[in-house]
C-alpha cells in the first residue's frame, strides 16, 4: 500500500506534465490574436510564429530533461521534483500575466510577447524535470510484478492532466464571448495550473527518496530502512542486495553497455513524437474546427478526446503487465497508421464529419493503450542501475526536441494556402501515418521485452548482447 501511496504523488508531476502540455491548446487562437496577427507579418512567417509560440514551452523541456538525469543523480530524485513543482508555480503566474514589471495588463507588444515565451520555457524546464524523473522514481521504488502497471500511472496522469485542462478551458471559453476570451479567458487558462503545482509541491515533502539513489550515494543504511518500509525485511535484504551488486559490477560511463541500448531509447522516443500525438492533443481544437465544427463545438469534442485518452490508458495499465510491453506497441502502431490515413482522406475528399472525428479518436486510443505509457514503462526499465540517470535524460530530451520539431512545423504544414487548396490538411496525418509504419518495423527487429524482469536482470539482458 505505501508503494501505491508514494507512486501517487510521483504521478502528480505526470499530471501537470500533461496539463502545461495541453493547456495551449485552448488559447491558440487567442494568442494568435493577441500577439501575433497585431503585428501585420506574412504568412509564412505569422505561422512560423505562432508555431514558435505555441511549442516553444518544448525548448524548456529539452532543457528539463537533459538536467534533469543530472539533478536527479546530484541532488536525488525528490529534491528535483521539488524544484521542478517550484518551476511549474512559476509558469503558471507568469504566463497568465506576462506584463509583470513591463507593461500594464492587458498591453501587447514584442516584449510581453518575450516574457510570456520565458514563462513558458520555465514551465517547460518543470515539464522535462517531470517527464525523467517520475517515472524514474517510480521504477526505483517498485517491485518488479508492479512496475510495468505503476509506471503506467505516470501516462493515465498525463492524460488526466490533459484531459482535466481541455475541461478547464472548455468550462472558462464559455464564461465570456471570443473577445472576452482572446483578452482575459486564456490568462485564466494558463493561471490555473498554479493549483495542482501547489498541490504536488506540499505532497512531495511526505515521500521517501528514492533507495536506488541512495545507495548509489553511499547512503546504505537510509537505503535499506526505506526498502524495508516498502517491501518488507526479507525481500529488502535480498533487493538491497541486488542493487549493491549491480552498482559495484560496472562504471558509470554513459557506454558501459554498448550504443545499441542508447539507440534504442532514443528511437522510442522520437517514434513516440513522430507518429503526431502531440499535434492532436496542441491542436485538438483547430483541427476540429477544420472539419467545421463551431469554436464551442470543438472545444467541447476536444474533451472527448482527452476521455478517450484516459479510458485507453486505464487498459493500458491493465494490460501491460500481462500481455508485456512489445505485443502493445505493435498493435498501437498497426491502429496508428490506419487511422491517421483514414483520416488523410476524409480531409482530401473533402467529407470530414463523423469518419473523421472517429478516427482522431481511435487513434488517441491507440496511442493511449500502446506508445503512451509503454514507451515510459520501457525506458524506466531498461537501463541499467549505473546508466539509468544519464541514459534516460538523453532519450528523452530526443524525444522534447522531436515533439518541439513536429509541433513547431505543423502550422507550416496546416495552414500553407497550397497545401490546403491542394490536399485540404491532409499531408500531415499521412506523414503520421508513414511514421506509425515505420514504428512497427523498429519495434518487430530491435525493442527488447522487459515484461516481469528486475532492473538488475535488464543488466544480464544487455551484458549478453
């Protein structure tokens, strides 16, 4: 119980990895308004902006995640989510109110415009300590049959926070018109992350840290007390000795055990962002309006979508302990790929409506029951002890800078005037589409299966190839 207890305060900075992620997505169009279409540029180059601003919270988190093995090495895994709780605070005042010591509220301008980007890439910067660090500290405080369902937390947290905040902003948008919204009704969108940042900072005070750093740290005897709590006196010994041994077989040089397991988690990592999940949660509501629904309308369906995201992930978590975690990302990327080009067509065809609302929902679900949480399941479980810190923060700051390429682009790509007179948005979902293909292959010829093993055999695994 106390394993389940501590994973739950973890999981909060899933939850508000998910929810600063998607919290944009209902004020596209009003920082679009606000910032951008005021100051008179191209095309291009408004879309270029936009994008920029919309995804540039993704340059923090390349920043987060790639400090974040070191803090957490340096510092221990709770006090970076400490520190990372701190950041998401901060974000979420400053976005709301980016004209704090500029400018009075309500004023635009470039330089509003640069301190909003700056609060954004501090929450980015809380977002890539999070996205490494809770689920790394999960898969240290886990035994080995629970691992696989308790990691999977982290993503049914993200999606919660995700779809929490589409209903957060679904409920402000309607308390005023769209000029109310593009003045004031974002700020609020933005301000109410400041709640759960609170929360998650005042729990993370009652969690133990993690016995896997302590160890590393010279620190046996918290260590073993802690293990002790969490599993019991014979299996904390019989653990507490595995990890000694493990830690005392190899350096901590980041090619202890080859290039090819460093390949690998950066290949799940960008195949996870390119088969366009973020595009759909960023930009949920503009693609629904695309197929005509109204601005109240799609906010509204957006909703559905983060419901489908969670409902999935649920059987994700209930599924990935028994089926294992190659079999789902298979099956995820086959459904991915058929329903991303589905999709294409409607759109060329010119016949968005039901078809195409359908197959933006089958493919969350895939991706909620498949690429979500198993790609964090596997890359807190395949490192090993004395690499774990170091090789994860490489894989996923790929994976920010991948989500930071495809979200920054795909304004470019939506919105180009030939495309859509050409191929009316389709060329995105069919290059997702491609990507979902390729995903398959990857996984058949190079994913390991970690299903039921310790962190400390995932060692035996990489030492023998």
């Amino acid at each position: 119980m106390k394993v389940y207890g501590i994973s739950f305060v973890a999981v909060l900075g899933g939850f508000l990895f998910g929810y600063d992620t998607a919290v944009i997505s209902g004020a596209v169009e009003s920082l679009n308004k606000f910032f951008v279409i005021p100051m008179a540029l191209s095309e291009k180059v408004s879309n270029l902006l936009l994008g920029f601003i919309v995804s540039c919270a993704l340059i923090g988190c390349v920043i987060g995640s790639t400090l974040g093995g070191y803090f957490g090495q340096k510092f221990g895994r709770k006090r970076s989510l400490l520190l990372a709780a701190l950041l998401f605070l901060i974000s979420g005042i400053g976005s709301a109110l980016p004209e704090i010591g500029i400018a009075p509220i309500g004023s635009g301008g470039s330089a509003v415009m640069s301190a909003f980007i700056f609060f954004r890439i501090i929450g980015g910067i809380g977002i890539g300590f999070a996205s490494v660090l809770s689920p790394m500290y999960i898969a240290e405080v886990s035994p080995a049959l629970l691992r696989g369902q308790l990691v999977s937390w982290n993503q049914l947290a993200i999606a919660m926070g995700i779809l929490i905040v589409y209903i957060v902003n679904y409920l402000i948008a309607m308390n005023g018109d769209e000029v109310w919204n593009n003045t004031i009704g974002w700020r609020w969108m933005f301000a109410s992350m400041m709640f759960p940042a609170l929360m998650f900072f005042i729990l993370l005070w009652f969690v133990p840290e993690s016995p896997r750093w302590l160890i590393h740290s010279g620190k046996d005897k918290k260590a073993l007390k802690i293990l002790i709590r969490l599993n019991g006196l014979s299996h904390a010994k019989t653990e507490f000795e595995e990890i000694k041994s493990s830690l005392n077989q190899h350096s901590d040089k980041i090619f202890s055990f080859g290039i090819m397991i460093l390949v690998i988690g950066m290949l799940l990592s960008t195949f996870q962002q390119l088969v366009g999940i973020q595009v759909i949660m960023y930009y949920a509501p503009e693609i629904i309006k695309n197929m005509g629904s109204s601005v109240n309308s799609a906010m509204f369906q957006t909703i559905l979508v983060g419901a489908v995201n969670v409902v999935f992930t649920v059987i994700a978590i209930n599924t990935v302990d028994k089926i294992g975690r190659k079999p789902l990302l298979l099956i995820g990327s086959l459904c991915m790929m058929v329903f991303m080009f589905v999709l294409g067509i409607t759109f060329l065809t010119n016949q968005m409506g039901l078809l195409s609302l359908i197959s933006v929902l089958g493919f969350v679900g895939a991706f909620a029951f498949s690429w979500g949480p198993v790609t964090w399941v596997l890359l807190s479980e395949m490192f090993p002890n004395t690499i774990r810190s170091k090789a994860m923060s490489i894989a996923v700051a790929v994976q920010w800078i991948m989500n930071y390429t495809v979200s920054s682009t795909f304004p470019l790509l939506d919105r180009n005037t030939w495309l859509v007179e050409k191929f009316n948005h389709s060329v995105s979902f069919w290059l997702f589409g491609l990507m979902a293909f390729l995903s398959f292959i990857f996984v058949r010829h190079l994913v390991p299966e970690t299903k039921g093993k310790t962190l400390e055999q995932m060692e035996e695994v990489w030492r023998s190839n």
